[in-house]
C-alpha cells in the first residue's frame, strides 16, 4: 500500500525488482538512473559485494511530479538474486506495491527463472500477498543472447496463466527498460484510491 | 491482507513534530527522523545549527533495512526483537528505536551529544510516538483521490518515461 505524507503531500509507491541472480535487476536501475534527469532522482544506494552482486538491495528514487496537489515518488528497489540470499530478500518485499519480475532469456536459466517466481510467492505469503493482488510486471531480459529462449518458453515456466503484462528487453542497452517501468507505474497509479 | 499504511496528518502530524522537535533540545542531536518500517519518511526535524542533513530517502531506507535485518537476527536467535540499535563513528553516531510495529525513530549525533542522553530521551520520545502511530493507524484518512489524479500522473509518466 502506498505511503502518504499528508503533512508534506507526498505519496510514495515501493516498487521492487525480483528475479533470478544475474537476470540484470541492477542493471535496470543503474539504465534508469543514468537517464533520468537530474531534479526527478535521488541518489542510487547500492549495497553490493565486491564483485558487483547485489548483496542486500538497490535503492533509487524516481520524483514523477505533483499530481493534483501530490508530489509523487517512486522508490525503486532490487533483491539479491543469488538463492542463498533469501532472508534478505524477503525483508525488501515488505510494503511493496509492485513488482517487475526480470526473467533470463538464456536456456541454463530457465530452471532458476521458475525458482526465482516460486520463491517470490513463497515470500509473499509470508507478508500475507499474493501475486495475484499485486501489480505484476515480466520483463523477459537479454533477448540479444545467439541463443535465447522464445518469449512464450520463458514466459511458460514463470506466468503460464498469461497473467502480467510482458516486455522483451535487453537492458544492458536499455531497450525494455522504460517500457517495462512505466507499465507497473502505470498499473501501481491505477490501484490509487480505488481502496486496494 | 495487505500491511496497513502508516499516515500522519494534522493534529497527530502536528504532535510527532513536536516530540521530534523536544527530542532535539534535549539530546543536542542533530537531526530526529520518524520513518515507517518500509523506510518511507513520515515526518522530521532538523536541529537549527545542525548544516545540511545527508539524503533522507537514502537514511530512512538504510535504516530500515538495517532494522528489519536486526529484527530478523533477533528471531532467529529466539529473541522476539533486539532493543533499540547504536551506530557510533568518530564524529557522528545514529540511535534507532522502535515506535511501536510500525514505525522507526532515527536521531542523528554528533560528538557533543551524550549517549545517555541520547538513549534516555530517545527512549521516551520512542514511546511516545508509538502512541501517536497506533492513533493513527487505528484512523486510517480517507484519500479521496479519483480517476482525475490518475489521469494526471499518467500524463507524467508519458512525459517522463517517454510515449
């Protein structure tokens, strides 16, 4: 649920960026921040292992602007991808409005694409959600690799209702990146007053 | 369900202010946040001499990080939480408490702030606003925002993030 400050008249949606280690969550968040104009972000927090994995989260905040009287924000989050992170995992879910699942298109990650979504129900069951009551993105990620995975394959294994809204991206050059942000923006706004 | 959203606004928005504010005078701290546990500010005050606070998006969402990660130790050591939580550096120290479930205080100190004071009134100022927050959460306001708003902010998000 979204966080108001009156006071300030502020609303702030949580939006977290789950999936499997090396799916390039970070990497969505490092394109937005690099494109986002100086005035609409706040400073990126990376809390990382030396070699670059994301140990606990990413943090950034996006300013979209006042609407009707309200400044909005979006804090954009990742999760550790890696399994054994878990505990840390769990805890960036709390609060979360939306989610932008970011699946790997190569065929080795295909088992952990379906994991990664198994666990992020698990988790949310845990905070007493379910997928199915939250606005929900797939981003199917690296759609450059010589020998990646057709969408629907992907798409299969972690959404086989057909149920979000899917993006083919390649993130490392930004393609997907927006179109995929706007989209749980879009459906998180759309939630707003309608008492979910 | 979905966890309830912690708001403050007016007359309690109004009091968790001047609690931030009398903590302030009597530890010397610099600057006295309150925050909800997703890490989200709810209200703040900076002590007046006090220069340029770091960004509070980046503090509340670090400590509360941090604070779900102590708590999480906690159980998992069979403790049902661990009291509140000091950080001290060589100039400046950070004392984080619990105003009730669903809320942090965070003080920011300088060297010239005593512990004691600070743990003391911190532990008052804590207690105090958990009852403002079970208050608020148990008066819940009615955000009467309507599709006007949403059409708004999607014309926003077309000019940010592009058509």
């Amino acid at each position: 649920m979204s966080t108001i400050n009156f006071a300030n008249r502020e609303i702030n949606f949580k939006i977290v960026y789950y999936g499997p280690g090396l799916s390039g969550k970070t990497t969505n968040l490092k394109w937005i921040y690099s494109r986002i104009p100086e005035g609409r972000k706040g400073e990126m927090v990376s809390l990382a292992t030396e070699d670059e994995r994301t140990l606990f989260f990413d943090f950034l905040p996006l300013d979209l602007g006042e609407v009707k009287g309200f400044k909005t924000r979006f804090h954009l989050y990742t999760v550790p991808g890696q399994v054994f992170y878990n505990a840390s995992r769990k805890l960036i879910l709390r609060g979360v409005d939306g989610i932008v699942f970011v699946a790997d298109s190569a065929p080795n990650r295909l088992r952990a694409n379906a994991e990664s979504m198994r666990n992020m129900r698990e988790n949310l069951a845990e905070y007493g959600l379910k997928v199915e009551d939250l606005p929900v993105v797939l981003q199917v990620n690296k759609r450059d690799l010589p020998d990646a995975l057709p969408v629907e394959m992907v798409r299969a294994v972690v959404d086989p209702e057909g149920r979000f809204p899917t993006f083919e991206a390649v993130a490392t050059e930004g393609r997907g990146v927006f179109e995929t942000l706007k989209e749980v923006s879009r459906l998180v706004l759309a939630r707003v007053g309608s008492g979910a | 369900m979905v966890e309830p959203s912690l708001v403050l606004y007016g007359a309690l928005y109004e009091r968790a202010l001047g609690v931030l504010d009398e903590t302030l005078r009597e530890t010397g701290a610099r600057y006295a946040l309150l925050i909800d546990r997703k890490g989200f500010v709810l209200a703040h005050k900076e002590a007046l001499w006090a220069p340029k606070p770091p960004p509070l998006d980046s503090l509340a969402t670090l400590v509360a990080g941090n604070a779900a990660a102590t708590q999480a130790l906690a159980k998992l050591l069979g403790e049902a939480r661990f009291q509140e939580v000091v950080h001290q550096g060589e100039h400046m120290g950070l004392y984080v408490d619990e105003a009730g479930e669903a809320a942090l205080l965070v003080l920011v100190f300088d060297e010239n702030a005593p512990l004691g004071k600070i743990k003391l009134h911190g532990k008052r100022a804590a207690e105090t606003l958990a009852r403002l927050a079970e208050e608020a959460l148990a008066n819940p306001p009615k955000l009467n925002l309507d599709t006007q708003y949403r059409e708004e902010a999607k014309a926003l998000l077309d000019e940010l993030f592009g058509n």
